[in-house]
C-alpha cells in the first residue's frame, strides 16, 4: 500500500497545500512532505489525525476498493430524459456527473427544437456538433456552428442551444459546475 500517495492525493483533493495540512495536524511541512514521499511513516495516531482532517475514516483510506476510481461508463450506465415538447433530448453520459465537476452530455436536438434556457453562471461550456447545424443564443449574441465544428462560451450571460434547421442536430455537450 502506498499511504504517502493516499494522503498527498487526500491533500490535494481537499486543496490544501503541505503547510496547510501540517498546521491543522500541528506537523511541519517537512513532515508532511516526507509522509508523501514515503521517506517516513506515520504513527497510527498521527495517520489518523491526517485522516480526520482530510475527512476520510480509515476504512476508506484503506478500503483498496474505495481507491479505485470508475473510468469507463457503459451504455448501459447512462440516464436518458426527453422533452417532446421543448424537442430535444439528453443523455448524461456519467451517471453521477452532477457530482463531478464537469458534466458531459450527449444531446440530441430535433427539427426546430431546442434545449432549455440558462441563466447566466460561473459554468463553461464546450460541445462540438456530430451531426446539423445549431444556434447558441448568448445574451444577445447568436453564433452558429455546423458538424464537425467546437462551441465553447463562458455562461456569464443567458443562454441557450437551438436547432433552428428542420432536420435533427446532435452534439456532445460538456458542462462545468454542473448546471445542465
């Protein structure tokens, strides 16, 4: 087991620097620094006090399968919503993306439809086209792109993705700060 890989991944994760979690654990940064490099080895009542601070029990810092983190997502995985009215359909392709920080979706657009309205956010925003021709309303600006074309805007402002065009349009959204 690599406990210094855990606990600087542990760090990181929480976005603390050494000095920071030394501080809250009364170590040094030094200290910590050679924790992460395996040139030393906590005691179990220090391992543990980094632990409490990095709030994660020891059962899941040393539970192997906890650790391992979920990379392929099938299709079966995927969850599907449909909006006949509004005329698009979406597919989260990462069950618990809204969680994550980006939230990839695979949308589908029909004959003049259109996906919901947005309003403005912190959130960044890329797609690229498969397959037609979409239309992004940002504030009071409209753009264009066609397939095989990229879409990426700042969501500072209102926004939305429409098919103004009579056949279907598809595009791989992704989305930070899960807003979709």
């Amino acid at each position: 087991m690599d406990i210094g890989k855990r606990i600087k991944n542990l760090r990181l994760s929480k976005n603390l620097t050494q000095e920071e979690l030394g501080e809250r654990t009364d170590l040094t940064k030094g200290y910590i620094s050679q924790l992460e490099r395996d040139l030393s080895s906590p005691s179990i009542e220090t391992l543990f006090d980094i632990l409490e601070v990095l709030g994660c029990t020891p059962k899941e810092f040393f539970d192997e399968e906890e650790q391992e983190q979920k990379v392929v997502y099938g299709a079966s995985e995927h969850t599907f919503f449909e909006d006949e009215e509004k005329g698009y359909q979406v597919k989260w392709l990462v069950p618990e993306s809204n969680e994550k920080e980006i939230e990839p979706v695979y949308l589908t657009l029909s004959g003049k439809g259109a996906f919901k309205q947005f309003e403005p956010s912190l959130s960044e925003t890329f797609a690229y086209v498969l397959e037609g021709k979409v239309t992004i309303k940002l504030g009071r600006k409209i753009y264009t792109a066609e397939k095989g074309e990229a879409i990426y805007f700042h969501a500072s402002d209102e926004h939305q993705i429409c098919n103004e065009e009579d056949v279907p349009a598809t595009l791989i959204l992704v989305a930070t700060d899960s807003y979709l």
